[in-house]
C-alpha cells in the first residue's frame, strides 16, 4: 500500500527532526488570479493662472520607437469619467471634467502634441493644454477644470487634439452642462 509507506516515511522524518531541528520553509501559494495590468494614467490640470511646463520624458530604449515622421495621428474618445453630459451644475461652481481617451494612432505624442478648444463656451479654462506624454496604445486620462458660469442655460465646450504642425486629429471631446442657480 502506497498510503502506508507514506505515513511510515512521514513518521520517521518527525521523529527525526524532534532530535535535530530542521529549518521549515514558508509554503509557497501561487496567487489564484493574476494581478491585473496597470496602465499609466496622465492627469493634466490646467488653471487660467498656471502655466504648463513642457517637459520632454526621454522613452524607455527597452521599447521600440517610432518613426514620427511617418506615424499616423489618431485620438480615441472612450469614456466620461466626471461630469457626465447635461449635468446640472451650480452658478460658478468648478468643474473637475475628466475623460479617458486612447492614442489610437501610430505616433507617440510628445511635446508638440496640444488640445485645444475649438468651440463653444471657454468656461473658465485656458485655450490650449498639453496633450503628452501618451505612447502609442495607450489610454490616458485628461482632466480640465471649468467653472460654471453665472447664467442659466447649456453650455458646451468642444476640445480637438492638434499634431506638432497644427494639424487637427482624432474625436473631438467636450463637455455639456446645464447651469441653475
């Protein structure tokens, strides 16, 4: 019987670790369910005030490059994640809008990369912002902070990425609100 020769095996080894400790090992449990990936999120958060600093972050030489000058340029809208559209909002309350986009494109924006708004109310928010770093791939979160303004009404503000020669890609975004008192 194989059970038994076990148990006999499995009694002489204590008995003799009772007479010369062993070192016992940790016992080893692989995770049930792998640990998800996480993506790199970019928050940019522009004030009429403030001025954006363009920092170039040199890319990773473990990665492939990409050639910029053949690259394809495209914006993906995926999700509002604040503020959804025809929220209803306070007279002059801030607004903290985030969006989730992806770089659906080929091209890794960099410096020269901008959003810019292209229609609609201003809503308190600088004309333009920075719109990098995003590798190709990659999905980013984008936040501007608005204020409501001091009349009733929908207000809607419209956002368009621009390559570094000026040239307009990908979805609009934008945000609509109603304001009240």
């Amino acid at each position: 019987m194989p059970t038994r020769k076990l148990l006999i095996i499995l009694l002489a080894l204590i008995s003799a670790s009772a007479c010369s400790p062993l070192p016992t090992a940790t016992p080893f449990l692989p995770p049930t369910n792998p640990a998800p990936l996480i993506e790199p999120t970019l928050i940019f958060i522009p004030t009429p005030a403030a001025t954006v600093q363009n920092i170039e972050i040199p890319l990773p030489t473990f990665l492939p490059t990409v050639d910029q000058s053949t690259c394809i340029n495209n914006l993906t809208f995926v999700e509002d994640l604040t503020i959804p559209d025809n929220s209803f909002v306070s007279f002059g309350s801030s607004i903290d809008k985030q969006w989730r986009i992806e770089n659906s494109g080929t091209c890794n924006w960099n410096s020269g990369y901008r959003l810019r708004h292209t229609g609609g109310a201003g809503l308190g928010a600088p004309e333009e912002i920075a719109l990098f770093p995003a590798r190709s791939g990659t999905q980013v979160t984008i936040q501007i902070i608005f204020t409501a303004p001091f009349e009733e009404g929908v207000y809607e503000s419209a956002w368009q990425a621009f390559d570094p020669n000026g040239f307009p890609f990908g979805e609009p975004i934008y945000i609509r609100i109603l304001a009240t008192p």
